[in-house]
C-alpha cells in the first residue's frame, strides 16, 4: 500500500511540474497522428483501397483535431519546435486557424460516414487546405 501511495505521489507530482520540452513532445506525437490519419485517407482516396477504413482515420482526425487546440501551451515553443512565435504572438489568428482545422476534421468524419464521394471528395480537400492554412502561417519550413 505504500508503495502505491508513492508511485501515485510521483505521477501526480510529474504532471505539475511538465515542462516546454515534455509539452513539445506530447505536441509533436498528435501531430504524427494527424499526419498519419491524413497520409492513410489520401492513400485510400487516391489508390480506392480499403474504402472501408476511410471512416476509421476520418473518426481518428476528429479526435485528434479535437484536442489540437490546447497543445500549444504558453511556454512549449522549444528549440526543437517547429511552431512559430506567431502561435503565441496572434492567439486570435492562431485560433481561427485552429478552429478551422477542427471544423474540417468534424466534416471530413460526417463525409467519409456518408460513403458519398461527392461528399467526400471536398471534404478531404477542405481538410488539407485546413492543414496548409495553419502550416503556412504558424510552422516553419524544414526539410526531412
């Protein structure tokens, strides 16, 4: 029992103290996600393979899209980052980016549900320009 009481200590105290470094980290992992849900549906899209999980990812992107917003903390703009000051020094136009992602997340999920591709097909696009609408103002560009 004790030492439960101090492994649940540890972990509380951990998550106090989280850092800009532990902040970027999480940061970068949901946007892997995102990456990964986006690249997966294009793929799908593009080759009209495995229709049937073009739902699955399209869920997976809402979800993601949904929490987004608050990654960005005061603070996580490390030198590994990619973000630009900008996310900070304009968080009313950093929002409105942001809420267009997430509004483009929600629609592609409603898209890919219907099976519709006339549905889809703009839904997907409207999500990318989401992605690129952010990017372009708020993430430096690097090579990979």
């Amino acid at each position: 029992m004790k030492g439960l009481l101090l492994l649940v200590g540890c972990v509380f105290s951990f998550s106090v103290v989280a850092d800009g470094e532990a902040e970027y980290k999480y940061r970068e992992g949901i946007m892997n996600s995102a990456k990964g849900h986006i690249s997966s549906m294009a793929a799908i899209l593009k080759g009209q393979v495995h229709l049937q999980n073009l739902s699955v990812h399209a869920d997976g992107m809402a979800d993601v899209a949904g929490i987004m917003p608050d990654v960005f903390p005061a603070g996580s703009g490390t030198s590994k980052s990619h973000s630009l000051a900008a996310v900070w020094e304009q968080p009313d136009a950093f929002s409105e980016a942001m809420n267009n992602f997430v509004s483009a997340a929600q629609e592609m999920a409603v898209a890919a549900k219907s099976g519709d591709m006339g549905q889809i097909g703009p839904a997907i696009q409207a999500l990318g320009g989401s992605c690129k609408g952010c990017h372009d103002d708020f993430r430096e560009e690097h090579d990979h």
